[in-house]
C-alpha cells in the first residue's frame, strides 16, 4: 500500500490570516483539488488554537443530518462555534441569507474582532452564482483553488530530479490525489474523476440526449488545445446549434475544467481582436480525454504540452488584478502568452529550445515592442537550454523552468 503523501498548500496561510476578516471565506475550484483537505487542515489549525470548530462534510449524510431543519435553530447552532467549515456549502437551502446573518451578526457583536469566521467550498462558479447570492456581496472573499503547482509538486518529491519530476507532472497532471499513488493506478483514477465530474457536475446542466455530443466537443476541446477555436465549426462537428454549444463550453469554463483564453489586441488593424483559445485547468484531465499517457517529451504536441503547462502555472499564481491574453496577427506574427498587469503587456513566449527559434522570436517581439512600446521586456521560457534569468538584448530575457527561474511569471 502506497504511503499518503501530505505537503502544505501554498493557500493554506493566506486562509489562515482570513481568519481575523469578518467576511465569508469561499474555496471554488473543480472537484479533487483539495479544497476538502484545505478545509480539514484548517480544522486541525483553529482547533490546536483552542478554538471552538465546527467541520462539516455536506456530502456525507451523518454530516448533514446534524444540521437543525429549520432557518432559525440552524443560524443558532452554527454560532455556538468560533470557526465555521462547511464542505460543499450548495447542500444548505438559502445559505446566503443564512451566512449573510452570521456576517453580519457577528461583525455587531464583535465590532473589532476576532469575530466568527465562516470557510466553505464549492466546486463550480455556478454554485457560487446560483446559491451566494448579491446580499453577500462585500460580505465574502473567494479564493480559486487550482490543481497543485509545480513547485508545490516538488515539495512531495524532494528526492527527484526536476526533469523527471516535470515528466510526470506533464503525463498525469497536477491532481493532489494522485501523489500517493503508482502509474499504473494514476489512469484509472483520472478516468474515475472524469466520470465522476461528468455524472455529478454536467448531467443536471446537459440535456440527456446531448451527453454523447458534450463527450465529443471535450475530445474537440483536448484535441485542439491551444489552437485557434471557431464556436462554429465545433457546432458542425458535434451537431448542435452554435448557442447550445457556447453553453456547453460556458460550463466547463464555469466547473474549472477548461480556460479560454482571449487575444490582446489594441493598435494593429490585422490583430485577430476576438479570437480565443481554449486550454484544460489538468493536463491529466487533458490526456485521460485523449486517451494518451505516452511519456510527453516523446509526442507530437510536446511544445504545446510545454505551453500548456506554463499557462496553468501562471494561472494558478496570477494575482486578481492580472489578466493573461494571447498575441496574433493576420500576418502569422504571434506570442503565446501576454501578461497584463496595470493596462501594462508583457509578452512571454515558451519553447523546449529556443536557441534555434531565436531570430524569428526576436523579430515577433521587436515588432510587438514597437507596437506597444509600453511593454518593459520580453520572456522567452526555456526547458532544455540550462540558462539563467538573463538578459539577452536590453528588453529580451530568458529564463529556464526546470532550474526554478521563471518565478512568479503571471506576476512580474
């Protein structure tokens, strides 16, 4: 039996010092990402703080069956503790007036603190839209919880190497579940968390006789990743009207299965000004889709699994204020990704190797520089060059991922 293997979340202490705001701490993110065990950590923190704690598992009916029936005995009961965690918090009928009572309550009585403190998960935006409701506005604070990054990846493997950590990490992705367990049990989870995802996220949301073309448009989706995506020619394809199918992708965006991700455009005619592409949250998640586990560095789309990869890593790390966009234009001239922070781009470009790539990489930033001259510098992410961050030209950097140089990247 394989050993559990435990590391501390990189959210943990930012939940934590949530502890002295008043307001409802809500964990969204898609299932098997740790928001269950964030909230158990939590527990195990408050309570050896002496701290009264109530934890409950809304999934699990001894849990739920120690809830009162009705609005006012329940408001009561959670109020007898200091620190509130509820798991799956769409279980409770009217939870936002219910927590919005607390909040507020709690924030009269104790004016200047501590005060009683709610943590709660969800596994959708849905949920959040469907069941917190504008009476909590001002009164919560969300945090979005990602698959593991590749650093926090690292922590339970300290004895490997980087390059056979991120080989791994590329094959089966970043799923904190996985970590304790063998390759060869690491498919059949990840085909057990897509069914599961399937069966308890979508089947409420999807029309039973279009479950079979929502299966279809996800192997479009993990088949097409990081390419350009026309809405309509994924309708032809999977034989839905171009509304039904913009819903469908609507809900993966919304259960954190996949990210689309928008053009920068602002100067140039020939930008592509609303194109989009679409990227998976797990590479895991993409490759049980495809149904291919081959080692990454071997396939054909090793670059774009590289690209991929860099995008989740951003996106996990990447502050509210900061969006991520992508650069092309008509011409073919194009940047994977542009970070925008303040209205200010910098445009990052990814490749395995880019010593041979490096002319045609400087022209496409040159003529994006000269375009948005506000832009401070450009990135090249490197896999294979063994570089440090390093300048190459006075606003061209490089920087090599596997030797931990590309720090913090979404937010530089």
């Amino acid at each position: 039996m394989s050993q559990s293997i435990k590391i501390k979340r990189f959210y943990f202490d930012k939940l934590v010092e949530e502890r002295y705001r008043y307001e409802a701490s809500i964990l969204i993110g898609p299932r098997q990402v740790g928001k269950t065990t964030l909230l158990f950590d939590l527990k195990r923190r408050f309570e050896s703080e002496n701290q009264s704690v109530l934890y409950l598992n809304l999934e699990n009916p001894l849990d739920f069956q120690k809830l009162p029936s009705d609005e006012a005995s329940l408001i009561r009961f959670l109020m007898e503790y200091q620190v509130i965690l509820i798991d799956e918090l769409y279980y409770i009928e009217n939870i936002s007036r219910i927590f919005k009572i607390i909040v507020d309550t709690a924030k009269q009585n104790s004016p200047d603190g501590p005060y009683i403190k709610i943590y709660a998960s969800g596994s959708s935006a849905i949920d959040i839209h469907t069941h917190l409701h504008e009476s909590l506005a001002g009164r919560r604070l969300i945090t979005q919880i990602f698959p593991l990054t590749f650093s926090e990846f690292q922590l339970a493997f300290p004895q490997k190497s980087n390059a056979v950590l991120l080989e791994d990490f590329l094959t089966y992705g970043g799923l904190p579940g996985l970590l304790s367990v063998p390759s060869t049990e690491k498919t059949r989870l990840l085909q057990e968390m897509l069914e599961t995802y399937i069966q308890k996220d979508v089947k409420s949301l999807v029309r039973e006789e279009n479950i079979r073309a929502y299966n279809h448009l996800l192997v479009l989706l993990a088949q097409q990743q990081g390419q350009l995506i026309s809405i309509h020619s994924l309708s032809k394809e999977i034989g839905l009207n171009s509304g039904t199918t913009e819903k469908y992708l609507s809900i993966l965006e919304k259960t954190f299965v996949i990210y689309r991700l928008h053009s920068y455009a602002k100067n140039l005619a020939n930008e592509l000004k609303k194109s989009q592409k679409i990227y998976f949250y797990d590479l895991g998640i993409r490759n049980i889709i495809l149904q291919n586990f081959q080692s990454a560095s071997k396939r054909d789309d090793y670059g774009l699994v590289l690209e991929s990869f860099v995008l989740t890593e951003m996106m996990s790390t990447r502050l509210p204020e900061v969006q991520i966009r992508f650069w092309r234009t008509r011409n073919q001239q194009e940047i994977d990704f542009i970070v925008v922070k303040n209205q200010i781009p910098h445009p990052i470009e990814v490749k395995k190797q880019y010593r041979n790539h490096l002319s045609n990489i400087k022209k496409t930033f040159t003529a994006f520089f000269t375009h948005y001259p506000e832009a401070p510098y450009g990135t090249i992410v490197s896999f294979k060059d063994n570089e440090i961050s390093t300048l190459l030209e006075d606003r061209l950097r490089v920087c090599d991922f596997c030797e931990g140089h590309c720090h913090n990247l979404a937010n530089s």
